[in-house]
C-alpha cells in the first residue's frame, strides 16, 4: 500500500481480506473526500448480497444499490464490501437491510445525500425492491430526497 492511502488511516485497502460473517458496522471506513466542493454522484453495485430470513433462516439474495453525493468524507470501497459481506448470517427483513444500509454510512460519512435500494429476489413468487433516501436537513439535497422519494421507480 501506498503511503498516501497509509495516512489517510484506512485498514483494509491492500491488506489480507478476512471475511466476516455476523453484522459488523465498524468495518466501515471513510477517507477524505478531495472534492467537497462539487457535487457528483458515487454509485456502488453489490449484485451478490445475502442475508436470511429473521423468521425461516432462510438466505435471501439481492443486489444492493447505492448512490451518493460525498460532502466531506467518502466510503472505502473494501470496507463496504467487507461490511456488505457480513449482513451473510444476519436475520432481518429486506426493509431493514436496505435501512440499516442507509443508516450506517450516514453516520459513518454524513453525505450531502444517499439513497439505497435493495433488488431482492423472489422468494414464494414474490420480489420486493424497497428504497430508502436521505438528504442533509435544512439543505437543497433534503428538498432532493423528499422528490425522489415521491418519484421513485424500481427500472
């Protein structure tokens, strides 16, 4: 690893991976955002999420989406990987995945705005694709979480 990345505190980057298996938030780590400035999106595909059934055990997959605008920090894309990873043996309804989701990088890096949807498969005939958004209180991007939410589509 670079000395750069050194510096800027991260852990997983570049490091032997081991793979945990039960809900770890605190895997999650952010680095400094060079561009807090500009607003551009950020876009993570997770085609391969699992998590089981709180009440059957039973695995449910799905791909995960999640979109934001960085303000001043950023999630590390092998940390949120490795985080992803660990909801494999956690039991709890797809609504709360994709929550809990929004909910831990919010608190991890505060964007200016986030939102993440869970495209899960079907299981007894049905598929469900819940969505969750978030934009910073008293700012343009709350105004812009409250329109998508009212316009939002699963394509």
């Amino acid at each position: 690893m670079d000395s750069k990345r050194k510096t800027e505190g991260l852990k997983s980057l570049g490091q032997e991976t081991e793979y945990l298996t039960d809900y770890t938030p605190g895997i999650l780590e952010a680095f400094e955002n060079k561009h807090p400035d500009n607003d551009y999106w950020v876009q993570f595909n997770c085609p391969e999420f699992t998590s089981l059934c709180p009440i059957t055990g039973q695995p449910d997959f799905a791909e995960i989406k999640i979109m934001y605008l960085p303000d001043k920090k950023m999630v590390e894309s092998k940390s949120l990987k490795l985080y992803l990873f660990s909801f494999r043996n956690h039991g709890d309804f797809h609504e709360d995945c994709v929550n809990i989701i929004m909910k831990d990088l919010i608190k991890l890096m505060e964007p200016k705005y986030i939102e993440v949807i869970g495209l899960f498969l079907p299981r007894g005939g049905i598929s469900i694709y819940p969505y969750a958004n978030y934009g910073k209180p008293g700012t343009k991007y709350e105004q812009l979480a409250a329109q998508r939410l009212t316009q939002h589509q699963i394509i």
